[in-house]
C-alpha cells in the first residue's frame, strides 16, 4: 500500500511541470529561422542596421544586432549599438512625471500653471484648464505637429524660447475634443519637472530613471549623438536612393525624442515596465498604481479598417495614454510606440499579460522593417496562424511609393504652366512675419527669389514659380525632402497680403508644418 502510493507521488512530480508549463514556455521563445528572417527584412528594406530586443516573463530573451552600423561599412551592429529611439523618449518623461505624482510633488489633474505660472497657450480658457496629464495624451487642441518648426530641423531658439511661443500657435480643434499628436507639450513637460524637482529633464532623467534601471550606454541629450564607435550612422532615402544623412542635434526637443539606446538597454527599460517598476537590484522605481496610469487609454483614436495587406491589425480599440500608445492585437492588450528621427525609426511593443516585451531600433527611415519584425515575434508568441508580415509589408511600401508619385503627378497635371505671376519677382521679396515662428525673409539674388527662415539655418531655398501667385521653394539641403508650395494672397491694391505654404508630398514629416504658418509681410514703418 505504501509503495502504490509513492509510485503516484514520484508520478505527479514527473508530471507536474508539464502541467504548470504554459504554452508560450513549451515552444522555442523565438520565431524558427529568427535571425534569417530578420536578415531578410534587412535587406528588403534597404535598413543597414537592426537590433532586436525580446523580454519574457522577467528575462532577455534576446538583445542583438543585425547589419552594419553605416551603409557599404564593416562595423556590425551589436547589442550596444546606439539608435535615437526619438519618440519612444516620450515613455521616459511620462514615467518622470508619474514619479513625481507618487512623490506627492504633482498631481495629474494639477493645472499646468499651477507649477509654470507663465505657461500660455492661445486660448485662455485651454491656459486655465490644461492639465499636467494633458500634456501628454495629444488632446490639447494644438493640431498635428504644431509648432514642430520652432525647433525642427535645428533652430537657433532655446527650449524657454520655445515653450513661451506656444502661446501664439493657433489651436485646430476644441479643448479635448480630439486627437492630434504633437511634441511642443512634451517640451513643457520637460519644463515642468525641472520647476517641480529642481534638476532638468535631463538630469532627472538620466539619474532617476536610467542609472537607477542601469541603463548606462544610454545618452539623454540629442547633442550627444556622434557618429562613432557606440552609434549607429542615420540613414534615409534621398531622391530614391538610401544613403548616410546629417540628423538632427539639437537639445531642445530631448522630452520628447531626446534618447539614444541599444538593445541591451532596452531590454532592462522594458523589463521594469513590465514588472510595474520593479528593478533586477530588489529596488522600486514606481508602483503597479503608476503602471495602471501610464498603461490607461485616455485619448480615444478613430478605429478603422486596415489596407486589406494588414487584415489582421483590424482592432477593436486604440487610443494613447500616458507616453504609449494602448490598443488590441488579437484579442490581447497591446502597449506599444514608435520613434521617427531623420536616419532611425524604433518601435517598442508589450503585451502585458505574458509579460512579453520587443523593441526594434534601426538606422534607416523605414517603418515597415519595424513592424514586420515586431508581428513576426507577437504571432509566434501568441501562437496565431501563419501570415508573411515581410510581404505585406514590402506590398505596403510599394503602393505607398505609387500614391505618392500619383500625388505629385495629379498636381503637375493641373498646373497652369503657361500663367505668370502677378507681380514683378522684386515684389515678393520682402521679411515676413509669423506670429509664433518669427521672421522669414524673401530676397533677391540675382534674377531668383530665395526664401530663407531666419530661426532654421537649413532651410534656405529657391523659389520656382509653380502657377500663377504660388511658387515652389526648393530646399538647398536636400536632405530635408521638404519642398514645400508658397502662395502669396493680394489685395485689391495688388499689394501681398500674406503668404501661406503647404508641403508639395504627401510622404513629408508632419514636423514640417507649414500649413499653420501665415506669414504677412513687414512694412518699413513696422521695421
């Protein structure tokens, strides 16, 4: 009798793992032939180099490097190769900032003036009631990238400079009314975790968050970024070819696209996300009630179909929260972002109830080798039926590729090339004036018009007349792919009233708006 009953015992230890062993643990914690598939991606998408982060369940699975750190070089990438994770830095200032609400400092239905006095936005009623959460959920009323030109590209105006003009920027819709996203209002977040702690964004940042997670190849300040032996070299497309660029430096924008990470580091970031603060050392950084916040849909986005290409990212909800963005794949919660800087585009994506985690960072401007690699790895954990993400993203690519062509071509199409301008070139050279831009000056140099933003030293271009009162500016720097129409507006007198400008591609960074400019001439009595 007692020996039957230590056969069943030595059994049901036998068994018992096979049973408490999820599913998600009893496969390969990667996708099979993971690194080929990886490679193939790579080079479809002309990217000189990824690196790949997968957590699960509390470990690294994976934290490495695929490709070259700089096209036609021999460097590899490797799991400590530096990407700009641009906007994926929004997580970071949305996490100081809880750090700061559980400390007692702030609250998140504080108002912003409350902690930054002169904060203005154009409308009253928006500067009263804006609160410290509505700084970071894309819901103030600013439109798509509004007064992304004070500081992109490069500007010569001091992130106060730039804060303090917001007060000018014209608002497109109502007071919570709508999604818009931008990156000025993460500015001010950076403004006001210095007034609340007395360190800057970037100290803050850097000592509370990176160091205590110990993130130390990590850099938190754009002004850091050299092409070297720890970075990935930018690269983007230039008149159909890919290529090294210049990328943007300034530190103005650091609250919201300031981070230069790797793989390695990324892996120690998303594990403490998952793990609601908890550091590998035994430590907290934040509470499971910050997590709650920072994972909660406040802003709610339209829900549409996708491109038949991307049938199963239909979704049956999306939104932003608290620096991430929060939505549904497959029936599971998805938290996830991405980050878009001129040379590098990264994603990060979680799904909170396995505990599972993926970042990819790459230095070359194209989203769809991000995306592929990312639902490639979710399938695989969520055990979903077969489907060739690389091919539907490479269908993506080329039928984006064609409307933006179609675009340009419509456009030429209608032109009135046999019309003329109204006025002789001489008279549209004059300053112009923008309420929260500033100054941009028109002049003649030799028989042509140039336009020059006097805050932005790279854009200065020539202008080409188009059709009638509207002329093309031709950026000199290329690299901005950011031509963009000007249309000057007369007055009965047949004198310029005012000018406005719109980008000529459809594929142009939002950060690029033009469209919310109105620029009106300066009179010598003004000057």
């Amino acid at each position: 009798m007692k020996s039957r009953f230590i056969i069943r015992i030595l059994f049901l230890l036998l068994i018992l793992p096979c049973i408490i062993i999820s599913p998600a643990h009893s496969r390969p914690l990667l996708p099979n032939n993971f690194d080929a598939y990886v490679e193939q991606v790579r080079q479809a998408f002309e990217v000189p180099g990824i690196a790949v982060t997968v957590v699960f369940d509390g470990q690294v699975v994976l934290a490495k490097g695929y490709g070259v750190k700089k096209i036609n070089g021999s460097a590899p990438v490797d799991e400590h190769t530096l990407f700009g994770i641009a906007s994926n830095t929004k997580a970071f200032t949305a996490t100081a900032l809880a750090m700061l609400v559980e400390e007692g400092k702030i609250k998140w239905d504080d108002p912003v003036i409350k902690h930054l006095p002169a904060f203005r936005l154009s409308d009253p009623y928006v500067t009263n009631e804006l609160n410290v959460r509505d700084l970071l959920v894309h819901r103030s009323g600013l439109g798509l990238g509004a007064g992304d030109l004070l500081w992109w590209p490069t500007s010569d105006l001091e992130r106060k400079e730039i804060v303090h003009k917001l007060r000018y920027v014209p608002l497109s819709t109502s007071f919570r009314d709508s999604y818009a996203y931008d990156n000025v209002l993460y500015l001010v977040a950076g403004e006001l975790i210095e007034a609340v702690s007395g360190q800057s964004w970037e100290s803050f940042v850097k000592t509370r968050i990176l160091d205590k997670i110990g993130m130390s190849e990590s850099t938190i300040n754009q002004s850091e970024r050299k092409v070297g032996p720890k970075f990935a070299s930018p690269h983007g497309r230039i008149d159909g070819v890919v290529r090294e660029v210049a990328t943007l430096t300034t530190k103005n924008v650091n609250p919201a696209a300031g981070i230069n990470s790797s793989a390695s580091d990324m892996a120690k970031w998303l594990i403490v996300q998952l793990d609601s603060g908890r550091v590998t050392n035994g430590t907290t950084l934040f509470s499971p009630r910050t997590t709650k916040a920072l994972w909660s849909l406040v802003t709610p986005r339209n829900v549409g179909n996708p491109p038949a290409d991307l049938a199963p990212l239909r979704r049956n909800f999306s939104g932003y929260g608290l620096g991430f963005g929060i939505t549904d794949y497959r029936d599971r919660k998805l938290v996830s972002h991405t980050g878009s800087w001129p040379g590098y585009v990264s994603r990060i994506a979680m799904v909170p109830e396995m505990r599972l985690g993926i970042a990819v960072l790459t230095n070359q401007e194209a989203y769809e080798a991000y995306d592929a690699i990312i639902y490639h790895i979710l399938d695989h954990y969520l055990r979903a039926p077969q489907f060739d993400w690389l091919q539907a993203y490479k269908n993506i690519a080329e039928k984006d590729a064609a409307e933006n062509r179609e675009h340009i071509a419509t456009a030429r199409a209608k032109r009135d090339a046999t019309s003329q301008p109204s006025l002789p070139l001489a008279s549209y050279a004059a300053t112009y004036t923008d309420d929260w831009y500033g100054d941009v000056v028109i002049k003649m140099e030799g028989n042509k018009l140039v336009m020059d933003f006097t805050h932005t030293p790279s854009l200065i271009g020539d202008l080409e007349h188009w059709q009638h009162n509207t002329f093309i500016v031709r950026w000199r720097d290329r690299e901005t792919r950011a031509d963009a129409y000007v249309t000057f507006s007369l007055v009965h007198e047949g004198t310029i009233e005012h000018a406005t400008m719109r980008a000529v591609s459809p594929a142009t960074d939002f950060s690029f708006d033009f469209h919310d400019l109105r620029l009106r001439p300066v009179s010598k009595m003004d000057q």
